[in-house]
C-alpha cells in the first residue's frame, strides 16, 4: 500500500479542532478540500462543515450533504477548478481519535486510507 502524507493549513487544523470542542461530547466531521501536489502528497486547504442540518449524536454522525456539496462547489469555484474534494475528517469524542479519510491513489474510488490520530495532535 502506498503512503499518503496530508499538508494541512494551520486554519483548517484551527476550524477541526473548534468542531470537535463545540460538538464535544457527540461525533462531528467536516470536509476536506485542496489538491493533490503529486501521487503522494495532498494538501488540504480548507475544511468545510458540518453543516446546518447536520446530526451529531454521541455515537454516531450524519453529515449535511446538500449543503456540504454546495460548499464544496463555491470552493472549487473560488479556487479556479484547482480545490476539490479531499476526504473527511470525523471526530470519535469516546475514542479520542479523529478519522481522516483520504482516497489512497489520488482517485475518488472505493479505496481509502485511514489515518487515526490522538484529538491533541489535530
């Protein structure tokens, strides 16, 4: 399996972890958007969500897609077709992990890579 390594900017990192300590203690998750640099490499630029009519339950997360692709869209918009859709990012508040989800080959297919990382380090 080949490695992914996610850029993020500092503000994406700043929204993720304001969403995780205002949903705390139910599940939340945001949108992922930027670009890929090459095979290896994604940056991600901007995370988007969760949403207005977004669910958030102890357990469990159901994301607002409707306004989340409308999101997704004026950021593909704004970026001149350069920023799209990455991956998700979904905080597990009784776990302590944040999930990021991120195609493994650059490709939106069934193929992810998830990477579990302690909520401290987003």
């Amino acid at each position: 399996m080949q490695s992914v390594t996610a850029w993020i900017s500092s503000r994406s990192l700043d929204t993720l972890r304001g969403e995780a300590d205002r949903s705390y203690p139910s599940e939340s998750g945001r949108v992922l958007i930027g670009y890929w640099a090459d095979d290896n490499n994604v940056v991600i630029t901007t995370a988007v969500g969760p949403g207005p009519a977004a669910v958030h339950r102890r357990y469990s997360y159901e994301h607002d897609h409707v306004w989340e692709a409308a999101q997704i869209s004026m950021e593909y918009e704004r970026s001149e077709r350069l920023q799209v859709y990455i991956g998700d990012c979904t905080r597990t508040p009784m776990h302590h992990l944040a999930v990021l989800a991120l195609p493994t080959n650059g490709h939106y297919d069934a193929s992810f890579a998830h990477a579990r990382v302690g909520c401290r380090g987003l």
